[in-house]
C-alpha cells in the first residue's frame, strides 16, 4: 500500500511527463538539434582510421626474449594512439623495441633441486625462427641448461637475418634469447650439439 508522500511524488512525475511531451511538438519539419556521440567501437575498429607506420620486432625487456614481429598503425584522428599487430610471415623490420608486462610467454623456472645447477654451453648452428620464417647462417647461440633442461637460448652476437631470397629483414642484438621463436628443426640441431 502506497503512502501519501509516495502518491504524491508519482502525481508530480505523471505531471512533468505531460508537460515534456506538450513542450516538444511532433510531426514533419520538426528538427531537434542532437550531436551525434561517435562510439569508441566505431572510433578504434574501423581500418581506415589507421596508417600503417612501420614494422618492428619486438623484444620482452625483462627477460630479452624475442616476442615476434608486429606491425605498427598510427590512428589518424586520435594523437599518440597506436596499435601493434602481429604479423606471421617475413617483412623488412626497420626496427626493434622493447616492452614490458606480460605477452603471453612465460620462461622456465630455474628447477629447484639443490643437484643441479645452472649450466651454459656455446653451440653454433643454422638458426631458423619459426614466425616468422628466417634464417641466420651459422649461429653462435649461448644455451643455459639446468639438468636435461634448456631455460633459454641467447645470441652470443648481434644478428642479421634474412629470408628465402636472402635479403636481411631482420637485425636482433646480442643476448636477445630466441627460445619461443625457434623453429622445431633448429631446437633438434642444438639439442645434438650439446654434451646432455
């Protein structure tokens, strides 16, 4: 059961409604002015609001893992906005960068058995990354192991490497540990290389 005080607001509030709708004619010729709200869905989604700037390989700053390579788009309207999107296949790379947080690889943990220590070997090998798809010719890799594990495969040296038609598309500095973007065949050749 309604109270008065409640009776008395929702008469208040009938009344207001049929004073709005008296206020605002309807019918043709009738214009309203209404600013029309750009979505954000719309702002950011569509692809020619975005310019294509340059291709970059991306390195995990933390642990200098190689991430992959990824295009950068610069948005035409919205200043200092840009998106990275990963791309699969070989692309001239006028750069790299590195960046912090999580990207979706997380390296080994260091096992915890007092037994077995950290062990490093030099290995040299053909090295072909898997995404995207280059090569370096005879690599000098560093491979730390603990036990029968490998925690991370680094390069001794600043690296070019190239693509199935041999020109350099991809420049990776020294330490730059490549064991998420190795290809199977190039993990199978180091693993014969070492004495485990």
């Amino acid at each position: 059961m309604k109270d008065s005080n409640t009776l008395a607001l929702d008469a208040l509030f009938a009344e207001c409604k049929a004073h709005e709708r008296k206020a605002v004619p309807t019918g043709v010729g009738v214009s309203r002015n209404i600013t029309q709200k750009i979505e954000a869905s719309q702002l950011y989604a569509k692809a020619e609001n975005w310019v294509l700037a340059r291709n970059l390989a991306l390195i995990h700053a933390e642990t200098q893992t190689l991430l992959g390579n990824f295009q950068e788009w610069l948005h035409k309207s919205v200043p200092n906005c840009r998106r990275l999107v990963r791309v699969e296949s070989p692309l001239v790379v006028s750069g790299t960068e590195q960046v912090s947080g999580t990207w979706g690889w997380t390296p080994p943990k260091r096992l915890e058995h007092q037994n077995s220590s950290l062990v490093r070997y030099e290995v040299t090998v053909d090295c072909q990354l898997a995404m995207p798809a280059v090569n370096a010719v005879a690599t000098r890799l560093r491979v730390d192991c603990q036990g029968a594990g490998i925690l991370a495969i680094r390069l001794v040296a600043a690296t070019d490497f190239s693509d199935d038609l041999g020109l350099d598309v991809l420049s990776l500095p020294a330490e730059t540990n490549l064991l998420p973007m190795l290809s199977l065949l190039t993990k199978q050749a180091i693993r014969l290389e070492l004495p485990l």
